[in-house]
C-alpha cells in the first residue's frame, strides 16, 4: 500500500468575518507524487495549501501528514513544519543578498555554516540563476525574486514542496524550465509536491493527480469539458473558438486568452431529430462513445464530436431517451452553465 504523505477527513475551515468555508469531505495524496490544485479564483486553493502547509489549523475534521496527525503532537508540531516548505506566487524577500535569503532556513536549523556555499550553488544552479549570491534582493524583478524563494525552499530539501501558481510571475520562456524542475524535484529527491495552477494544460502536463476547487468544495472534473481560446466579445455576451468555426458562448465581458469548464450535470442531450426545435448558442453534434454507471444514480455519457463532452445523465433520463452507444445526438448548455477562468 503507497504511503500517504496527506490525508484530510471532513475538513472545514473558514475566515473570520468571511462567508467563505473551506469544505473537504476526504482528500489523499500518495507520498513521492505531484497533486495539481486547479479552480477559479476564490475556490479555495490558496486555503488549501495553507493548510496542507500547517499554517492554518481546520476548524473541524482531521488532517494526517504521513500518517500522523500534526495538531495532536504538541511540541512537535513545529518540527512537523519544518518537513515543509511553502512558496506563495508572491513572495517575500529578506533584506539582504540573494545569499542571505538562501541560507536563512539553513541557519536556523543548524546547518553548518561551512555547507551553506555549496548548498546556495546548487539551489541557484536548479533554477537558472547561478551567479546571484551577491545580488541584493531588492533589486530583482517579480519573476526572480519568485525563483530566488523557490530555491530558498529547495534548499532546505523538504520532505513536502506546496507551490502557489509557481510560474504566474515567470516569463513564458522560462515556464517550461519551472515544469521540468517540478518533475526533476519529485523524481531525484522523491518529495511530495502539491501546486495550485490556473493552466489547466499544465496542471494535466506535470500532476499524477488533478484537484478541482470550485466555491470552497471539491468537485468532479473532466479531460472533456475544458475548452481554452481567445476570448471575443460583443459587450454583451463572450466567446472562444476551441475548434475554427466552433463558438462556446458565456455572459459578460471578456477578452484575452482564458479556460472555461461545464459542469457536466449542466449538459443536456437531444435526439438528433430535435435539431429544428433548438435554438441559441451552445449547441453541438456528436456521438456518444461511452456509457459508464455512476454514484447516485447516474450515467456517464461520453460524446465525441465537434467538442468533446462528458456529461452526467441520471439513469432515468437514459431510459426514457434510449440513449445508446454510438448513437448520434445533440448536445446544449446555457450559457450561465459556462464557468470562466481566466
């Protein structure tokens, strides 16, 4: 059996003054893997890393961090945070040199001091940035001073990296080099590594696990219902083009490249024979090319066609529509069934 370096059972935890909750009814993730933390703003990632960081306490529900719970050992919970290490996307700096912020969590964990050189060589060397010992960290712009915290964390060689967005600040040259620094960390050093991400290319790309957030709870996510493109708008409504000459319409006022995702309990399916009957935007042919039974009394439905869908149906629906593998059919949504991340 894989040996968890998380476990969370029936977690909330709130701000005070907040409505906000975080709510997670059971959470796992394996030891020696990268989980990604994917959602719209306000959906609870940051939260969550917080706590898997230590640096909150749940209100409610227990946290395991390899197979103990941290909050009941007393004393010991502050070296139970030093196994950590935590990189917001917008970091502090100390004053000081970029040496002096390296070698800080060195110092206070007893590390000789005649390792530090060497140690700080090799954190700058694992994110592009050798030769800034001596650079004063007030002068470096957003993008280095996020990789000077990031090899402050590496330092340290934690047993658990938690990393909020860990390339929002970094040129889009040097993206890929963050992502393959993820995965040389977790492979050469085995550490645990949860990132919380907008790009949800990337969180696929990188994670052996995939989390979604969405208004502070856990929810079902799929390959088939996120769609990226370049946003057009005609001050009323909005739309990207996944596929040229395949429009996804959704409210307001947008422009710019930016990721929606459907809920696939919001999806409604037609005979293909309904087409006339069926006007407004969002509306797609296809094949179903997978049926699944589901919790609760539901089907999977997988349809492939001009999009791609995954669209949960309850079992009763399935019946009454003789829904059957290879069958063409229709699929719509409302607009308002459109979540948009930017």
């Amino acid at each position: 059996m894989a040996v968890k370096a998380y476990e969370l059972k029936d977690i909330r935890f709130g701000y005070p003054g907040s409505r906000f909750e975080l709510e997670i009814g059971g959470l796992a993730i394996d030891a020696g893997t990268i989980a990604a933390l994917v959602g719209p703003n306000a959906a609870g990632k940051t939260t969550l890393l917080m706590l898997l960081g230590l640096l909150h306490k749940p209100s409610a529900g227990a946290i395991q961090l390899f197979g103990q719970n941290p909050w009941n050992e007393g004393n010991r919970l502050f070296l139970r945070r030093r196994e950590l290490a935590m990189v917001s996307h917008n970091p502090y700096l100390f004053k000081g040199t970029v040496f002096d912020n390296l070698v800080f969590g060195l110092k206070v964990r007893g590390i000789s001091e005649k390792e530090w050189k060497a140690k700080a060589e090799e954190a700058l060397g694992l994110v592009d940035m050798s030769g800034f010992e001596q650079k004063p960290a007030s002068g470096l712009s957003a993008g280095q001073a996020q990789r000077i915290a990031l090899a402050r964390a590496l330092i340290l060689k934690p047993r658990v990296l938690l990393l909020d967005e860990p390339t929002a600040n970094i040129d889009a040259s040097l993206v890929s080099r963050i992502e393959a620094l993820i995965n040389e960390v977790n492979s050469r050093m085995g550490t645990t590594i949860v990132f919380s991400t907008h790009n949800f290319s990337q969180a696929f790309r990188i994670a052996n696990e995939v989390i979604y957030l969405s208004e502070g709870k856990r929810v079902e996510y799929s390959h088939e219902n996120y769609f990226s493109g370049h946003a057009q708008s005609d001050g009323r409504v909005s739309w990207i083009e996944p596929k040229s000459g395949t429009k996804i319409f959704f409210p307001g006022q947008f422009s710019g490249h930016l990721t929606c995702v459907i809920s696939p309990g919001k999806i409604k399916i037609f005979s293909d024979e309904q087409k006339k009957e069926l006007a407004g935007p969002n509306l797609f042919a296809g094949k179903i090319t997978r049926l699944e039974m589901a919790e609760n009394d539901l089907a999977l439905v997988r349809v492939a066609g001009d999009l791609n869908f995954r669209i949960n149906l309850p079992l009763q629906e399935l019946k009454k529509k003789k829904v059957a593998l290879s069958m063409q059919i229709l699929v719509k949504f409302p607009p308002e069934a459109v979540e948009v991340i930017k």
